[in-house]
C-alpha cells in the first residue's frame, strides 16, 4: 500500500510541476502577444505572434486536466460532507469507498472515449504543426492519473484502522 501511495504523490508532484511551468508559459506567451501586438501597430514591419492564442489555448487545456487529477487526489473536488457527517464512522468510511469507486467508473468511462476520440484525429492545429490528437491525449492521460488515485485512495479507506 505504502508503494502505491508513493507512486501517486510522485506522480502528483510531477503534474504539479508541469502546471506550473504551463501556467508560467502561459502568462510569458501572452505577455509576448501584448507586446507584439502592440508594438505591431507602432514599428514597421512587426507582426503579431500568429501562433500564441493556440499555443496558450492548449497549455489551458492541459493544466486543467493536469490540474484535476492533483485536485481529487487531495480531495479538492466538491463534496457534500454535511450529510456523511450524520452517519457513524463506518458507515462513513463505506461512504466514501462507494464515492471513490463511481469516480473510478466515470473516469474509466472518460478514459475510454477520450482514447476513441484521440484515435479518431487527423487533423492538424491551425496555426502549428501539431496534431490534435496529441492535445487530446490530456483527457486519457488525467482520467487514467484520476484512475489510479482513485483506486489508491478507495484501497487506503479499505486498509486503514477503525479510528484511525
């Protein structure tokens, strides 16, 4: 269990450092649109950036994802706590196993169809060469992440101590 509950928060620290250089990337490329946009209509000559908004655009995408999975790993997510508060301990802990194994199934679900989708794009992004399906691959990739967390979460709700 302890080896699990390793693998996710190493898997955790890694999207919460893609997300942070995304973000940064982020507000550098927009900052750069600005000024290029701006300095576009004063200087002969110069350009504004054709390619920013996408670029921005996907790393927003990606984050998001990126971003859910390090969010319901903490349990960040919204949740209705008043209700499971009515009930004893263990009825409790049954609670939240049950929560963690219907998100398992939904992400499941968003894994599959996300991998079908991805599957399914040939086409390239308007103003980069790259592939769509590549920007797709952020939801297979953050529902299978989810995935496991939920599984690992449900398993540490199973194996922990009455009290603990």
């Amino acid at each position: 269990m302890n080896v699990l509950k390793k693998i996710g928060e190493a898997v955790d620290r890694v999207c919460g450092v893609l997300i942070v250089l995304m973000v940064g990337a982020m507000v550098i490329i927009t900052t750069a649109q600005i000024i290029w946009r701006v300095g576009s209509g004063t200087i002969p000559g110069m350009r504004p950036l054709s390619w920013s908004e996408e670029v921005t655009r996907f790393l927003l995408i990606w984050a998001t994802f990126l971003g859910a999975t390090c969010v319901y790993r903490r349990g960040g997510n919204i949740a209705i706590t008043a209700v499971q508060g009515l009930f004893p301990e263990g009825m409790q802990r049954s609670m939240r196993i049950v929560v963690h194994a219907v998100c398992f199934c939904l992400f499941a679900v968003l894994l599959y169809y996300g991998v079908q989708y991805c599957g399914k794009q040939v086409r390239t992004a308007a103003a980069l060469p790259v592939k769509m399906k590549y920007i797709y691959l952020c939801l297979p990739i953050g529902m299978g992440i989810c995935m496991y967390h939920a599984l690992v979460m449900a398993l540490e709700e199973i194996t922990r101590k009455e009290g603990a």
